[in-house]
C-alpha cells in the first residue's frame, strides 16, 4: 500500500469513534520490512495512536491483544499504535469493532 492508501485506510477505521473515554488520532510513522538478521528498510505510513483517559497503554494494548480476533499493536511514548499496512481490507471491520470496545 502506498503511504496515502494506508492513511485513508486508518481514517476510514477510526472514523466515528470519537466522543468516548479513548482517544484515536492519526500521525505519521514508518513501516519497517524484514527484521531479525535481514536488512531491514523503513517506509513512511500513517499510524493510528489510542490513549485512553482511564486505562494505561498496557491494558489497551492487552484488550486489543485478547480481543477475538487479537488486534496486535505496539506501544509508544504512552501511545497504542497500530499500523494498518499489514491489515487485509476484509479485516478492518473487525478492527473498528474491536476499537469500538475501548
């Protein structure tokens, strides 16, 4: 996905959860391919960051990471990020669902 399809793709997820105890915004961030004792290579994406005013990072990570199906995230900086260029298009109704649970 090129960097403007990934950030339309995360505009689209969190479009209509506002107004709760979390909070969801998009920033920009980078994708890194390969890992372990590959090369790796980073490339711009758009992350979506969730915090959350009654809940740590580490529990939001942890209901998304138990929810069905597991939403896998990294945390930053007291941010849950999650990074939409690994997600199949006919997943991201059950992210927004799961999102919706926060």
């Amino acid at each position: 996905f090129s960097p403007d399809e990934v950030g339309q793709r995360a505009r689209s997820v969190i479009e209509g959860l506002s107004g709760g105890s979390a909070k969801f915004e998009l920033i920009p961030g980078e994708s890194t391919l390969g890992g372990g004792a590959g090369p790796t290579s980073n490339f711009p994406t758009t992350l979506i960051a969730i915090t959350h005013s009654q809940k740590s990072a580490q529990e939001i990570e942890h209901q998304l990471r138990t929810s069905t199906p597991p939403v896998i995230s990294r945390i930053s900086e007291g941010k849950v990020l999650l990074d939409l260029r690994t997600v199949f298009a006919d997943q991201l109704p059950a992210l927004h669902e799961a999102l919706k649970t926060l």
